[in-house]
C-alpha cells in the first residue's frame, strides 16, 4: 500500500511505521512459510492414512474371503 502512495502521501507516514511495517511483513512471510510446510506435511500424513487405511481394509476383505472357504 504504502508503494503505491504518492510521493506526496509518503511523506506523512513516520519513518518508524514504515519500519515497523517491513519487519511485521518479514514475520508474515515467516509464518506463512512455516504454515504452508506444515499443510504439505498434513497432505502427506492424510495420504499415508488413506493408503493404510486401504490396505488394512484388503487385507481384511482377503482374510474374510478366505474363511468362507473362496
């Protein structure tokens, strides 16, 4: 926002805001950085889960069949 002030604009804004501003952005991006990691590793596990789900599911349609005599 403040790139696209005026050079007029700009020259309200204390020096301090603006770097207050740079260093809460920098902590933004940190925190966005750490959250998408943490959504990719919540991928992963879900598609573990499912996966073993699946299998633990086979495994039991296999042991159930084969009780029954197929």
């Amino acid at each position: 926002m403040y790139d696209s002030m005026s050079m007029y604009a700009r020259t309200f804004v204390d020096k301090s805001v603006i770097e207050k501003l740079v260093e809460l952005k920098e902590l933004a991006d940190k925190f966005n950085t750490n959250v998408e990691g943490e959504q990719e590793n919540n991928k992963v596990e879900e598609t573990n889960e499912t996966n073993q789900t699946s299998n633990n599911e086979n495994q039991t349609g296999e042991s159930t069949n084969n009780s029954t005599g197929e």
